[in-house]
C-alpha cells in the first residue's frame, strides 16, 4: 500500500519518493533560522511533489555562484 502526499506548493496528489536517508535527493523542504552560536531553529515542513522539487533545486544551483 502506498502512501499518498499532497504538495503543499501545487496542491497536486503524488506518491511517496525518496523516502530513503538521502540527502541529496530531497523530497521536501524547512526553512531554518540559523543564529550567531550555531543552533538553528527549524520551522515547519514542506512537502513537495516531484516536479516542484526539481524547480527549487534548479532554482537554488542557479543562484549559487559557479
């Protein structure tokens, strides 16, 4: 049985993925905010279909300086 999610950035049904320890293929995103003594606070999680995904991060490598 599978289980369903509901991105929360389209709206749109999909099926688990990557639901393995890999940090390198996400599968959703958190928002931190991260203070002067190296903690950081976590907000809440957002999930992400596939497609969405693969927008931020094509999103997030081309803000990054080459």
């Amino acid at each position: 049985m599978a289980l369903a999610k509901k991105c929360d950035i389209c709206g749109k049904l999909y099926e688990t993925y990557n639901f393995r320890k890999n940090q390198t293929e996400p599968s959703g995103i958190m928002l931190v905010n991260v203070c002067t003594d190296d903690k950081y606070y976590s907000g809440d999680v957002t999930d992400c279909c596939p497609e969405c995904m693969d927008k931020i991060m094509e999103t997030i490598k081309s803000l990054k300086k080459t």
